[in-house]
C-alpha cells in the first residue's frame, strides 16, 4: 500500500502541474464570469433609452380614438394614408398601421415601414394591441380593468410539502438552470481527467517506463494510485467551481437580476454533485485503464475512449426530454444505467424530486459496476498492458479473462 502511495502522490503532483489541467480548472468560473460582465454590458447597451417612439394609424372604423400614450410607444392619429406616407418618409413617424373597416370581421391590420423586417419588434405589436384592445372595452369595463385586461397574467407557483406547508425549496427556472450546468461541468470533468490518465498510460507504453514502474510496483497498486491520484486532481478542479459558484451567482443576480437571483445551492445537491463525480471519474477511470492497456498508442486509446464518452454524453443530447419529463421511464433508466448515471441524476436534480430509491439503486449498479470492472481491468493489464503493436481483439481478451 506504501507504493501505490507513492504511485498516488506521482500522479497527483504530475497531474496539478499539467498546464491543461491548470487552464480547465481556472478557465471554467473565468468564462462564465466573462459571459456574465458581456452579459451585464449588452443588457446596459440595449436598454430602452426613454426616448418615445412615434407609430402613426389610420382608422377607417373611427372606434380608435383614446389611449395613444403606450408607455413608451405613442400612436399618432392620421387622417389619410397618404399623411401617413409623408410622416413616414420625413421620419416623423416610425412606422404606422391602418386599420381597415374590415378589421372586425378579419382582426388584420397593415403596418408600413422603411425597414427590412422579418416581423414587427414585439414592444411594438404589444402596444398597437393594447391601444386596440383599450379603445375596443372603452364603456364597457373600468380603466383599472382595462389594464388588468391588457397586462399579462402572473401566476406564481408555490411548492408545498407531503404535510402540507410551503416547502423551503421551491422551483423554477433558476433552478433548473444550475443542475443543467453543472451536469455539463461534471461530464467536462470526467471525461478530461479520463483523458489524462489514457495519455499517461500510452506514453508511458510507448517510452517503457511502464515495464520499470511495474518491476518496482504491483499491477494493483500501479492501477490503484494511478486512478486515486488524478481523480484527486480532478475533484480539485470541481471544488473550485463549487466554491467560485455562489461568488458567480451573487455577481450574476447583481448585475444582471430576473431568473438569476433565485438561484440558490443547497447542501443536497452539492453532495450529489461530490458523489456523482467521484463515481462517475472511478467507473472511467477504471474504462480508460483498460483502454490504455489494451491500445499500443495514446492517440488509438483516445479513439477507441470516444465510444465510452458519447455514450456518457446521451443525457445532454435528450436534455429537453429530461427537463420536460424527468420521471419518464428513458430518464429512470438513464439514472440507473452506469455509464449514463452521474450526468443524468444531476441534471434530474433541477426538473424534479428524484426518489430515494432511484439514487440507491444508481449508487449501488455503480459501485458493483466499477468494483467488478476494477478487478476485471487488474487481469487485463497484468495480460496486456505491457505488449506491444497491434491491439487484441475481443475474443482474445474474452479467453484471456476465461483462462486468468
């Protein structure tokens, strides 16, 4: 246990001084820090400067004739559209709207511009419907009404407990925001630090300092502090994020507000995050080990490792379906099959209450998944690891298990 120690502190102080685990570690909360402040300065850049914009209408009905003043939207009467026309080509105007007799009947107007557009700026329709709406209930309901008819609805939706009080953990966008970001974060960590230890491996193959590691250490203490060691590294990297978080989020709600200040980290889901990336890294680590062994170079390793993390990276490809139906039976089965399991329950985390039972039964195939292939991965790289040229094929390393 003294070498694979050794082997431990080797691969822990070799791998936190890589300069690319040193740029993913720190470029992660750099980058979302720089999104927030481009964020901040294009939210500052676009904000309505109070100026009033000017829509003119013709009506051909003669209902339209209060509520012009749209906040900061005003809509100018014109008698003609040729008046209109003028208006619009001096500028006085920034585009106007006739409403035909016919409207009432078809509820279709025309809007004239100078500008190329797909469709209307939405602030505008808003207030042409509003002053419509508005003139259309005059003497029929009250202002306030009006405006109540006008506005939209809000509905806010409170979360309660199996006892019937309001819970302390309520939902919502800003929720479901940081698990979505955080699964993306945790697969960036697993599949890099599973990257590294392939390339270790692989060079060391190529070079032979394999054969001179494993005429002073064992094949179990070399895999055991070679998997230990950079999965330390690696969940190095996730507790800087983990601590730059809430330092982001407060930045974030600050400069930029809405859905973002109402994301909040709760001591459950930062567990869940330690647990699932400890498991996740071990489980490839323990792929990726027996990659390397198999593969006489780091570069056809890396190829063949690609089948593995696509697979792992099936849950963000079906995002949508695991925020619009998180307990559907893909997303169970997702959370429960290893490979896609850290990924998965992590991004679950912001769309619902992933039951008890599911989690059990994710940690437990994930544990026997990865004890099972640890001593599978010991018989191959005993067999394996230390020839050379071409890869074996399947059926060899079946009856290489068989007969071992």
């Amino acid at each position: 246990m003294n070498k694979a120690l050794l082997v431990f502190k080797h691969e822990f102080k070799g791998m936190m001084t890589r300069r690319g685990f040193i740029i993913m570690t720190f470029i992660v909360p750099l980058a979302f820090f720089l999104i927030i402040a481009v964020s901040h300065v294009i939210t500052g850049a676009f904000a309505p400067s109070g100026e009033i914009t000017k829509i003119g209408f013709v009506d051909n009905t003669g209902g339209f004739t209060k509520y012009n003043d749209q906040g900061s939207i005003y809509l100018a009467p014109f008698t003609t559209t040729d008046d209109a026309n003028k208006a619009l080509i001096k500028n006085d105007v920034k585009a106007y709207i006739v409403i035909g007799s016919s409207y009432y009947t078809t509820n279709v107007i025309n809007y004239y511009t100078l500008e190329k557009q797909l469709v209307p700026p939405t602030e505008i329709v808003t207030a042409i419907k509003h002053f419509m709406t508005s003139n259309m209930l005059e003497g029929k309901l009250s202002p306030s009404e009006i405006q109540l008819v006008n506005g939209s609805l809000g509905v806010v939706s409170i979360r309660l407990t199996d006892t019937g009080v309001v819970s302390t953990e309520q939902g919502g966008v800003g929720d479901l925001i940081l698990p979505m970001v955080f699964a993306v974060l945790l697969y960036i960590a697993i599949v890099f630090s599973s990257s590294y230890l392939i390339q270790g491996l692989g060079d060391e193959k190529e070079n032979r300092l394999i054969e001179v590691l494993l005429s002073s250490v064992s094949t179990r203490q070399l895999i055991i502090g070679k998997v230990l060691g950079m999965g330390a590294a690696g969940l190095i990297s996730v507790l800087v994020w983990l601590v730059c978080t809430p330092f982001l989020l407060n930045y974030a709600s600050s400069s930029i507000g809405g859905i973002l200040s109402s994301i909040h980290l709760s001591p459950g889901f930062l567990l869940m995050c330690l647990v699932y990336f400890l498991l996740g890294y071990l489980l490839f680590a323990v792929i990726s080990t027996c990659i390397g062994a198999i593969t006489p170079s780091a570069r056809e390793g890396q190829q063949l490792a690609t089948i593995f993390t696509l697979m792992a990276a099936v849950p963000l490809w079906f995002s949508s379906l695991i925020i619009m139906y998180p307990n559907s039976p893909v997303c169970v089965f997702l959370t429960i099959f290893p490979v896609t399991a850290p990924v998965t329950l992590i991004a679950r985390l912001g769309s619902t209450d992933v039951p008890v039972w599911q989690i059990l039964v994710s940690v437990a195939v994930l544990l026997v998944t990865i004890t099972v292939g640890l001593l599978v991965t010991v018989k191959i790289v005993r067999t394996f690891l230390l020839m050379y040229g071409k890869r074996p094929s399947l059926s060899v390393i079946l009856r290489s298990l068989k007969s071992g």
